[in-house]
C-alpha cells in the first residue's frame, strides 16, 4: 500500500459502524484506492510535509445514501477521499498547494473541491474532496 495511508483509514467510518453497515470494498474499488492513495495522497502529504485526516474515503453505496452523498459519487468507485488538515485555514493552504503543484505538472487529480459543510455550520474549506481517475483526470477545481 502507500507510505502514509492505508486501505482500512480509507475505508473506515464512524456512520458504517453506527449503523452497522459492511463498507467492505470490492476489489475493482480497493485497487482504485490503492491508486488513488500511492498517485495522490501520498505525494500530497509529502508536499505538505505534515499529516493529513481521511475523513471520508470509500462508501459503498448503502453508506453513500446513508451520509447524503452524491448519487454518483466517485468515493463508491474507490476514486476519492476528503480530508483535512485540521483547519479551514490549513485547508485553504492545502488546496492552494494542491492548484499550484497541479499547475506545475507534479501531480494530476480528477477532482479538487473546496467543501464548505451546509446550514449553520457551512465555513469554507471545511474539508477537501480530492479524486483521481486513472486515464481520465479532469483536473477540476471547484468550490461548494
């Protein structure tokens, strides 16, 4: 696996566990989030240089409605995470290290999403939402 992450921090969470949902990855899923750790992850938190928080990583499709995700979302295919840094103004620094070091050509990502939570608690750059497609990177940065 990767040198900083690993498939049971990708796969964890506090909802499947709560509620007693198997959020086991099939295999096509756990290879894309070996790829996803060993081509993304890893390289960001060496640029980072600092640990970095897997909030989310892979939800299987029980979980994925159970959290209010989206109904395509790529974190059911294996191919996304969010994480933090441990603060909206860490995050905010992060992703603009993130844009910057895409700009350079040092990593590629599908998606990079600035999110911002909802209702009262909604603060930008509340966490990261970061996403690779092997082959197929959009390199997509958005803010919600």
């Amino acid at each position: 696996m990767a040198k900083h992450f690993t498939i049971p921090e990708l796969v964890a969470s506090d909802t499947a566990r709560a509620r007693g949902i198997d959020n086991t990855p099939p295999p096509a899923a756990r290879a894309k989030l070996a790829t996803l750790a060993n081509r993304l992850l890893d390289p960001v938190r060496e640029m980072w240089g600092a640990p970095l928080v897997v909030n989310s990583g892979f939800r299987c499709p029980v979980l994925n409605r159970a959290v209010g995700g989206a109904v395509g979302s790529q974190h059911m295919a294996g191919e996304a995470a969010d994480i933090t840094a441990g603060s909206p103004a860490k995050n905010r620094r992060l992703f603009d290290m993130i844009v910057a070091a895409a700009g350079r050509g040092e990593i590629a990502f599908d998606q990079l999403i600035d999110e911002s939570g909802s209702g009262a608690r909604k603060t930008p750059y509340s966490w990261l939402h970061i996403s690779y497609r092997a082959g197929a990177n959009r390199g997509q940065i958005l803010h919600l």
